[in-house]
C-alpha cells in the first residue's frame, strides 16, 4: 500500500527550508538520531513519562506498519537529518486515528509543528478518517496553543488529570488544512 503523501518544501519562519515527506523504514538510523537531539524535557513532553533510551522494538513496530495502520511524515533537512516527525496511526475505529508530533529543539517555533499537522490532518482526511486526537500533557502548552490554533477542542483526560485530550472532528475541519 503507498502511503498517498506527496513530498513538498516548506519554509521555515528563519527562511530555513524543510522537505516534508512520507516516514519509510529506511528512517530508523535517522529518527534515532533525532531522538538523541530532544532534550530530557522534550522527550517528557512528547511520551509522558521519562525516557532514556528510545525503544527501538516499538519504532521498527510502528514503521513496518505503515501506512497500513496510518502514516507518518519526516521533515528532513538534506537526505538523511530529521528534524520534526508527526505519525497518526489507526486503532479500533477505523474511522478515526491518535497523532503524535515532534520537533528537535532549534527547530521549533519556527512554524514546522504547526506545518506537520496540518499536513497530517489533510492526509487523514484524504484517507477518509472521521476523527484525530492526541494525548497532550497538560504543561505542554505550546502544543495546546498549537492545536487551538488548529481548531482541536481540548478537554481534560478523566482519568489523568495532568492529560489533556485533543480532539479534531476532520469533516468539520475547513480552515485546518488551508494553513500550510
């Protein structure tokens, strides 16, 4: 199955270009890497918990599934540095899907997050989906304000109250994917 993404360049805030394409198993080397460039603090942020080492079980995992059971997209600068990746990958329902997104630290607030998203939300539109969310950390808000911004509503995880649950209903999303 081919993931349907078309690569494309965006331009960063600082003039930066990124490339933005479809993740392939090929990026493992490449995407832990990235991970030894997210700090302590990013890395909490992006998984919930401390983590140390990445597990490399889990990424071989969700890359072999892909884009079966969803997609991810790299920003990449050259052909082999990551420096942002966004995945959403399809549980239960098929008609909705769970994101995640990280961007390595001198990359950020550059609009690259905001970028991957979008670009994430249109392709789950395009595959049809219903229905994005994502479990954010409540602290982590430059992520809230971000899928504010987008049009996610947030509400607060009842079982976990340091967890907000971003939701996106995708056939009501107009003005989400117009951003890039």
């Amino acid at each position: 199955m081919d993931s349907g993404f078309t690569a494309f360049d965006f331009s960063l805030r600082d003039g930066r270009i990124v490339n933005i394409r479809a993740m392939r198993p090929s990026d493992e080397a490449a995407l832990l890497r990235a991970f030894g460039q997210l700090s302590p603090d990013a890395r909490y942020m992006r998984f919930m918990r401390v983590v140390g080492e990445p597990n490399i079980e889990r990424l071989r995992k969700v890359l072999a599934s892909l884009p079966e059971s969803g997609l991810g997209i790299v920003a990449t600068v050259g052909e082999t540095d990551v420096v942002g990746s966004a995945t959403f990958l399809i549980g239960n329902d098929p008609t909705s899907c769970e994101f995640a997104t990280t961007v390595v630290g001198e990359y950020g607030g550059q609009g690259l997050g905001r970028a991957l998203m979008t670009a994430l939300i249109a392709a789950a539109k395009q595959r049809g989906l219903h229905e994005m969310e994502g479990f954010v950390l409540a602290k982590n808000t430059s992520m809230l304000r971000l899928a504010t911004r987008i049009g996610f509503s947030i509400s607060p995880d009842p079982d976990d109250q340091s967890v907000r649950i971003c939701r996106l209903r995708l056939d009501d999303c107009q003005r989400c994917v117009s951003v890039i």
